[in-house]
C-alpha cells in the first residue's frame, strides 16, 4: 500500500514540474516574440547607388504612409496630363525622351509634397486625382485590378507573361507598409503566380535630384520600366 502511495506522489511531483516548466518555456517564448514586434518597426534596407535596374511596375512608398502605383499606364496617365493641359501637344511631341523623363520626375515631387497642382503662371493646372499617390486601401484595390488583369491576358495562352515588382521605401518607413503591397500581391488570386517582388530603399527625392525613370520605348510586353541613378550622395527625403 505505501509503496503506491509514493509512487502516485512521484508520479504527481514529476507532472506539476513538467507543467511548471512548460509555462516558463511559454512565456519566455512569448517575451522575446513581443519584444520583438516592438523593435522591429522600420524598414532597415540600403538605397541603391550608381546601379541600373528593370523593373514593370515601381511602388513608391512615401514617409506619410501612401503609395505611388506606376507602370507603363500610370506614365501614358502623366504624359497625358502634360501635353494636353501643362504643355501645347506639338511643344510635347518635339521635346526629347529625356525632356519628358524630367517633367515626369517633376510630377512626381510635386505629388510627393503634397501638391495638387503643376505648372507655373497660367500654365499651373490640378493634377488629376487618378495619378495621386494612394492610400492603404487604394494602393491593395489597383494591385488586385492588376493582378485580375495579368491573369485575364495569360489565360490559355502558352508564351505568359511575368511582372516583377519594385518596392521602394523611404529610410524609417514602417515596415508594414511594404508589408501591405506585398500580402495584397500574394492575396490578389490566382494571378499572383505571374509576379515576382523585390523590396529597396529610397525616397521620390532620389528620382528628382539624381535619377532616371523611363520605359522601353519600343513597347515590348510587358512594358520595361529602366531605373537609373547617377552618382553621388543619396537623397532621403520625406
């Protein structure tokens, strides 16, 4: 009879101190997940220097937490804009490519401060809302039209077509931003399988102080978007 008794009592003391050692394990586990949620609140990347990249579609993420979504759409969008309401069509159509590039990248800062107008004296005009940088739920709606739209133009076709994706992101942009484009990609159905992504540092600023954005004039498909920037000390603006 005694010889059960301490058995049961060994077998209860062994249990309580699993149990207790379990809840330490648990807790411990879920200090160090906490604290790391807490420290990790920035996008901790390098800004490319003096390199050239390809891209199909750039997001821009600005330091107030919007996105800039641009592709070969969003440029024809901003020519558009240009040469019908800022410049006369026939000044537009005599200007070089790199003339061009530079009022794109004109637009864009102006966007990225906050403006909604362009232009100087008369010539001033309101951007339209439809090359305004968007917020959380605009920038997940274009990425899922996109998405849907890739997916609609593969569809039976042998020869697909594959986008990648730039990313960029300001110095000390919260990390869930980049986050936010890059679970709407993964979410967007099944025509994410035709995209690819890549995340890296920088601002608008760097385009309008020492960069190059321009698409493959010769229309392949889809659209090639060059990034270039020259050399020298990096931008980071807000």
């Amino acid at each position: 009879m005694n010889g059960n008794a301490n058995k049961k009592k060994a077998v209860g003391l062994m249990s309580l101190v699993d149990v207790v050692f379990l809840l330490l394990v648990f807790f411990l586990v879920v200090s160090i997940f906490v604290n790391s949620e807490q420290n990790e609140f920035a996008v901790r990347v390098g800004t490319p220097e003096e390199i050239e990249g390809e891209a199909n579609i750039l997001i821009q993420v600005t330091a107030d937490g919007n996105f800039f979504f641009i592709d070969d759409t969003y440029f024809r969008e901003i020519e558009n804009f240009l040469k019908r309401q800022v410049y006369t069509p026939s000044r537009w159509r005599g200007k070089s490519l790199r003339w061009r590039a530079s009022e794109l990248k004109k637009v864009l800062k102006a966007m990225g401060k906050g403006e909604t107008r362009y232009g100087s004296g008369s010539a001033r005009k309101t951007i339209p809302r439809s090359l305004r940088p968007l917020d959380k739920t605009g920038i997940k709606n274009r990425i899922y039209e996109k998405v849907k739209k890739v997916d609609d133009d593969n569809s039976g076709k042998k020869m697909v077509s594959n986008y990648f994706v730039l990313v960029r992101c300001p110095a000390g942009a919260p990390y869930g931003d980049a986050l936010t484009v890059i679970d709407a990609i993964r979410q967007a159905g099944p025509g994410a399988q035709y995209f690819q992504y890549g995340i890296s540092g920088g601002s608008l600023a760097d385009f309008s102080e020492r960069g190059e954005l321009t698409f493959e004039p010769d229309d392949p498909y889809p659209p090639v978007m060059f990034i270039k920037f020259e050399p020298g000390k990096v931008v980071e603006k807000s």
